[in-house]
C-alpha cells in the first residue's frame, strides 16, 4: 500500500503537467495561432463592476473601462455595502463618464448578489463581470464579443473567460503570481477548452450571455467562489464555455504572504463546495464530459493527503535512520523539477506575444511550477473541512490585500 502511495504521489503531477502542456500546445496550433474571430455585430454590453471598499481603486477602473474601443457599452458600479467611501467616489465620477451607472446599496451581501442586481439593472444581453481593482484593455471586448454573435455557433455560447495579467510587479510575491498565472492558470484553461469543459472562469474578466444566467438560475449567492460556482451551472445546462486568450485584464494580486494565502484558501473552499453540491453529474449520462475534471479535483485532494502523509513518514525516517520511510526521491525530484520548467517554458513562450515583459521576469520565478503542488496541498488540506460544511448564509466578502 505504501507503494502504491508512492507511486500516486511522484506520478500524479508529473502527469497533469504533461496533460497541461500537450493541451496547451494542441491549443495554440489549433486556436491561438488563427486570426482571432470578425467582429460580425456590436450588441450592447453590460460591463457589472461590483464594489467593496475599493475607494483607492475604483476611479482608475471607471478611467480605464471608459477608454474601451467598442462603441456599444454600458458601465454599472455596484457598491456593496462599503464602510469606506467607495459610494461618494462613485457618485463623484457620474458627472464625468456619461457611460457610467451606480447601484449603491447599504448592506454587504457579497459579490454574487451584487452581481445579480447589476443584471437586473443591465441593458445588455452580453454581460461583462470585472473586479473593481481591475481593468480590461482597450480592445477586450473586440475578442470576446464575436464569440458571442459567430453565425456559426455563437448561440450555444454561455460564457467567455478573458486572460487575466499583473499589473502589479515590484515584489517577488507578485511576479511569482504573474508568472503563475501564465505557467498553471492559463495552460489549465487552455487544456480544458481542448477538453471542451472550461471548468473555471476568471472572475476577474468574463462576459455572460444573460439569457445563458437566466437558464442556470444565476450565481449562487451561498457559495464562496461565484465563479466557479456559475461556471459549473453553465456547463450542467450545456452552455459552451471559451477562453480568449487575447482578451486581456489587469488585476492587481496579493503582496503578502497573508493576503496570498487568504486568497488561495478561499478558492480552494470554493472547489471543496463545488465538489460537494455538483456530486450529481454522477447520475446523468449527458454531464459524463464533466466527469474528469470532477474525478481530477478528487485526485488533487486525495495527492495533497497522500503528500502529507509520505512527508511525514519521511520526517520519521530521517530521525530514526530507517531506510524503509527515507525512499529515494532524488532523481525523482530532478524529474519533477525537469518536467516543470519545461512547463514553464511553454507556457511563457505562449503568453509572452500577450505581455512583451513576461520573459524578462521569468527568472524570478522559474522554480515555482516544482513547488505550486506542495503549497496547494497545504492549502488544500487545511480547507478540507469545507467539504463535509454547508455554508447556511450568504457568502459576503472582505478586503483582500490590493499589494503594496
């Protein structure tokens, strides 16, 4: 048995990289490399920033969302209850943007819900979600909407998820997450949309078909992580899901190691409460496609417990001198480490015609695709209690780290 572990420890990340990589590439030839889809019609869009104390940051938000070159597009500001002054900010940039609207609510309900009043008050079918510490370039909405009005296929198309960036880069914290963003993120979405399940789409930057939200029932407004959560509901109800790599965000990451961790864990909550409230695709024949990425977040948590476990015993091995717990993980460590930088180099070889700075802070963080496996187990193992505990209110939120 002990074996067994052994080998499911070494070999599971060494074959999702493998995975991550041959779909990444698979991607590129297929995808990436053609021109990007005509921009066939110019249909309202909604772009729904929701708000939570971003006094400091919502001004360059609305600044830079107002300079898009699409000439159909609506910008809707929900204050979510701030304590700060993010309301009188807000209503202090109406008379400047003539584009911009204001939902200004007195209590915090949380992101989902602050979304769902956005699309009541949307006078687009296409609606366009990003943070309010974000910002989508100029022509972001040029990529994303043709995927929306393809005559072809466009119709069956629920949802669009863009290319989030750092913007933030003076600390090696932030560079790690930039160059995480390319190397894991961006390779997994790429693989998955080869699979034909985009499984998770960035909150940050990503545009719905409003009827496809409506078909769903919306965001569930008791789970911790909205996106991921609509994402699942989309796919349930056989809405299409892309990724458009050249639709571009700047987002601000976390600089401190408590700001980074707070932010991991919440998203790994919002997995364990996936996996919990969608175990039914089990019972329908037509979600099977929905299967294996179901049964990988599984073996991504039964990794980080089989981890802990070897590292322990190896732990003991070390003080005891026992050969039997000490295994021979050097030339499997040099294989994992191996196979991550050419991960890495794939995937910073595939982003950097997005971000021309991107190789130049590469050698900062070239390590980190070896060590992301045993900092998500961390993670992982520390929010496993969120798998067996419903969450019996909304999920509200707090102010995250915005960096330094």
């Amino acid at each position: 048995m002990l074996r067994i572990i052994e080998i499911f420890v070494f070999w599971y990340p060494a074959i999702m990289s493998a995975t991550w990589i041959v779909g990444a590439i698979i991607f590129y030839i297929s995808n990436e490399r053609k021109k990007p889809l005509p921009l066939y019609e110019t249909p309202m869009v909604s772009i729904l920033v929701p708000c939570y104390n971003e006094e400091e940051t919502i001004e360059v938000t609305v600044a830079e969302l107002s300079q898009l070159r699409y000439p159909n597009f609506e910008i809707i500001a929900i204050n979510d209850g701030s304590s700060d002054k993010t309301s009188e900010v807000v209503q202090s940039l109406l008379p400047i943007y003539d584009r911009l609207r204001f939902i200004d609510l007195k209590e915090n309900n949380g992101k989902a819900n602050a979304l769902y009043l956005g699309l009541l008050a949307a006078r687009g079918e296409i609606l366009m979600g990003v943070d309010s510490d974000s910002y989508i370039m100029p022509d972001a909405l040029n990529y994303i909407v043709p995927h929306f009005t393809n005559p072809f296929n466009g119709e069956r198309v629920g949802a669009v998820t863009g290319n989030p960036r750092v913007r933030n880069r003076s600390s090696l914290l932030a560079k790690i997450q930039l160059c995480e963003y390319s190397s894991i993120i961006s390779l997994i979405k790429r693989t998955q949309r080869i699979w034909g399940k985009v499984m998770t789409v960035s909150g940050v930057v990503v545009a719905f078909r409003k009827r496809a939200l409506l078909n769903c029932e919306l965001w569930d407004r008791d789970m911790i992580t909205e996106d991921i959560g609509v994402t699942w509901k989309l796919e349930k109800k056989f809405w299409d899901i892309r990724y458009e790599p050249r639709a571009l965000c700047m987002m601000l990451v976390p600089e401190t190691v408590k700001g980074l961790y707070k932010q991991r864990r919440r998203w790994s909550q919002g997995g364990m409460e996936i996996l919990r409230r969608h175990g039914n695709i089990f019972k329908d024949w037509k979600t099977r496609r929905m299967t294996p990425v179901y049964l990988e977040q599984i073996c991504s948590i039964v990794w980080a417990i089989c981890w802990l476990f070897l590292t322990i015993l190896m732990i003991i091995g070390w003080f005891r001198q026992d050969d039997f717990f000490v295994f021979p993980y050097i030339w499997k460590s040099l294989f994992l480490s191996t196979v991550g930088i050419i991960q890495f180099m794939v995937a910073m070889i595939l982003d950097s015609k997005y971000d021309k700075q991107l190789m130049r802070n590469a050698i900062t963080a070239i390590w980190y695709p070896f060590f992301y496996w045993y900092i998500n187990a961390i993670i992982v193992i520390a929010s496993l209690p969120s798998l067996f505990k419903k969450r019996k209110k909304t999920a509200t939120w707090d102010s995250p780290d915005r960096g330094l």
